[in-house]
C-alpha cells in the first residue's frame, strides 16, 4: 500500500460520517477500551481528511459532506475503496441514499475500488432490520450488478458497536 491510498468516506447529510471517523480515528490509535464519551460533530462542509495507521501502514480517510453530492465524482480518480454510510434509522432518507450509492458504483473511475456500505445508528430504537435495509435497498441485486466487492456492515458510530470490523475491513483492504 501506498503512503497516499485514500478511502473515500461518502453518505447523505446526517449520516454519522464525521462521527464515525472520529471514533475510527481514536480506535487505530489506542484500541477498543477508548471507545467510551461521544465526541461532538457538525455537519462537514466541504472535506475532512484523517490518517488512519492500520498494521503499521497510513490509510488516508476522505469525509466528504453528504451536501457535495453533486461533486463527490470529482473525487473519485484519487481513491482505492469507499465507505458508503447509511442511516439505517432515517427511512425517509433511503431511496436518495440508494440513488447516491447507485451513482457512486456506476462511476467508472471506481470500477476497481473497495466498497463498503455501512448501516449506522443501529443503536437507534426506529432503526430498521439488516433485512428490511437490504430489502429497501434491493441490496442483491445492487452488488450482483455491480464491478466491485461489496461488504455490508452494521454499525453504531454512536456506541461503537461495528467499528472493529470497520477497521479490520479497511485493513484487509490495505494488504491487497
């Protein structure tokens, strides 16, 4: 891997991205028994980029703000694999993440990146079922016509359930 491999961190606005990243960040760095306090975020306007060191290498995480919609593919050429958060609460806001997500898998520029979909805010009491997400999502039929390798995650950025997987997901992907 490279010094300069970045990960794409991509979702709606509201998501948990910013928090995500924090507790991630404070994993790599001291491990699971600081996953306790919940930091707090604003919505990112614009980037944030965070260096995550995984098994001794440096993973470049780029958040970027789910209002960039638009110019997230701008993005798109400088990365290795991409981190799609959902908010597996927020109903209202599926059918525009699947469309955000079925735009991001059809940019040829990631036609060879790592995709990773995450279904944060699993510790909400409104949260919907890994199988209702997958079902609303038509999440089948989304990674059998898509070119990448997808992993489904689910996730409380919250509470830190997940994170773990989160991390060894992207060290995986670091090695390949």
């Amino acid at each position: 891997m490279s010094s300069n491999e970045v990960c794409l961190l991509l979702g709606a606005t509201g998501v948990g991205k910013t928090l995500l990243l924090k507790r991630l960040l404070k994993l790599s760095l001291h491990g699971a028994n600081e996953v306790d306090g919940c930091p707090q975020t604003l919505p990112t306007v614009g980037t944030n980029l965070t260096d995550l060191t995984l098994r001794r290498k440096k993973l470049t995480v780029r958040e970027l703000g789910g209002c960039m919609g638009p110019i997230w593919p701008s993005y798109f050429n400088d990365c290795s694999s991409v981190i799609f958060v959902v908010d597996s609460a927020n109903i209202a806001q599926v059918s525009s993440s699947c469309i955000q997500l079925l735009s991001v898998l059809s940019n040829e520029a990631l036609r060879e990146a790592s995709v990773l979909i995450i279904f944060n805010k699993r510790d909400m009491p409104c949260t919907m079922s890994l199988v209702e997400m997958r079902s609303l999502f038509r999440l089948d039929d989304v990674v059998a016509s898509a070119h990448q390798t997808i992993t489904t995650l689910e996730a409380s950025a919250r509470t830190g359930t997940g994170l773990l997987e989160v991390l060894t997901w992207l060290e995986s992907i670091a090695v390949k």
